[in-house]
C-alpha cells in the first residue's frame, strides 16, 4: 500500500517549525530530508525515523518495524499528534545522521 499525500502533507505540517525539512516521492512511499540529511520516511502511511541514539533516547519503546521488504528496520513513531515532540525528535537526530554523499555524474 502506498502512502497518502493527505498523511505526508500532515507530516510536514507537524515539522513546519523546521527550516530545511524536505521530503522525495519515492515507489509510492516518501523520503523525509531534514537539513540535507535522511532522516526517516514515510511508509504505508507510518512515520518511521533511523534508530540513531537521541531516536532511541526519546521513543524507548518504541518498536522496529521494516519499511518494506529488504529494507533496514526503523523506529515507529506513533507520536505524530504532537508537534513540539516531532520537531524536538528531528532536531536531536540530525547531528547524528551521516550526510548525504553527492551523486557522481554520469560522464
């Protein structure tokens, strides 16, 4: 099952305290961005962030769940009511995440 704009356009309205969060339609799914770095997305309309340790850290129970099949697990957040939650989630994670690598031209 595909994720809804409806649910990404929800997402991003949560994280609009945020300058730099971005998101990429990908197989149906999104890739959410946040200061150039990946931070999670959204799959089968689920917020799902990487398990880095300030994620962890905030969420303790929160389970692993796969994205899709193959993929790596990442942590559901089932907090997407709270919007001081989810920007104070973002901006934790963010020094964590590696950052994105440029792409190499095809020549």
């Amino acid at each position: 099952m595909a994720s809804s704009k409806q649910y990404l356009k929800f997402i991003l309205e949560q994280l609009s305290e945020l300058d730099g969060v971005s998101a990429r339609a990908m197989m149906g799914e999104y890739i959410l961005y946040y200061s150039g770095k990946i931070v999670g997305g959204i799959y089968d309309d689920r917020l799902l962030v990487k398990p880095t340790k300030s994620a962890r850290a905030l969420m303790p129970n929160a389970p692993l769940e796969l994205p899709y099949e193959g993929a790596k697990e990442m942590l559901l957040v089932d907090n997407v009511d709270d919007k001081t939650f989810l920007t104070e989630l973002f901006r934790a994670m963010v020094e964590e995440l590696p950052t994105q690598k440029p792409k190499k031209k095809n020549r």
